[in-house]
C-alpha cells in the first residue's frame, strides 16, 4: 500500500457539495492499494502512521506520534498514488487494486487507524472528491509497504 501523509492544522473532503469528513490538527493520509496488497499491508502502513513521530513537543522537535499529540486522521482513497509515468505523458495506474479489492482494503485501512486510537474520518472511495487543507509545517511524507 502506498501513503501520502501531510500533518495539518484542519482538512476536510467535499463530495457534491457536502461535507464527508473533516478534521481539526492532524493527518490527512492519501491512499492506495496496489494489485496484491493484503490485509498484512494495511495492518503494517496503520501501525506505522500511528508510531510516526511527526509532531512537536514542547521543545519543538518532532518527538510526538499522533495519539501523543491528540490529532485525528482524514483518511481518503486516491489510486492516482500508483501511477506510473515512465512512458509518455500520460500517467498509468493498472498497479493499483482492482476497484473492489481497493475499496475492501481502504476501508479496512481506515479501520484499522482507528484501532491505534486514532479518531478517523473518511472520504467516499470511488467518488469525485474536493480535499481542502492546510497543511502544517509543512510536514508530508510518502510511505509504501514495500520499501
């Protein structure tokens, strides 16, 4: 699975003009599954956004996870994380999980963040999305399972 996590001071995802989900200080984690993902690979990218110390302390270094730090987490699919842009100029994605396996994993993914503690919202897998933030630092990092 791949990741893209910002740390942010608020996010929120619009579907048709309504407000899905939305987030005070926290994470916005994009994701994706890739074609043979598993639980095992949604387990792993969970615990490992839970344990990131990306957050200050009172000194100011970034020695506090997201639970330490009381944030919550917008968690929303984005299969453009698999593109592949080595030929041409148009981007491919057939590395990602069929839309069926995508959508099982994402929101098994979503929960099992929530089982680290973790306050979640959600976007809606599959739909035409607005995501709105402002990122804070900035802080983003990208993580994939198999690195």
């Amino acid at each position: 699975m791949r990741a893209l996590l910002q740390r942010v001071s608020r996010a929120s995802v619009t579907v048709e003009g309504a407000v899905l989900g939305e987030i005070g200080p926290g994470l916005l984690i994009l994701v994706c599954a890739m074609q043979g993902d598993t639980r095992a690979e949604a387990d792993k990218l969970a615990q490992k956004i839970a344990k990131l110390r990306i957050f200050k302390d009172d000194a100011g270094k970034m020695n506090r996870n997201v639970v330490d730090a009381g944030g919550a987490a917008l968690v929303v699919s984005q299969f453009t994380l698999a593109a592949d842009t080595s030929r041409g100029n148009r981007p491919g994605f057939s590395a990602a999980a069929a839309p069926e396996d995508g959508r099982a994993l994402y929101e098994y993914f979503a929960a099992q963040v929530q089982a680290q503690g973790i306050a979640v919202a959600t976007g809606r897998f599959g739909a035409d999305m607005a995501v709105d933030l402002t990122n804070d630092g900035p802080v983003t990092l990208w993580l994939d399972t198999t690195q």
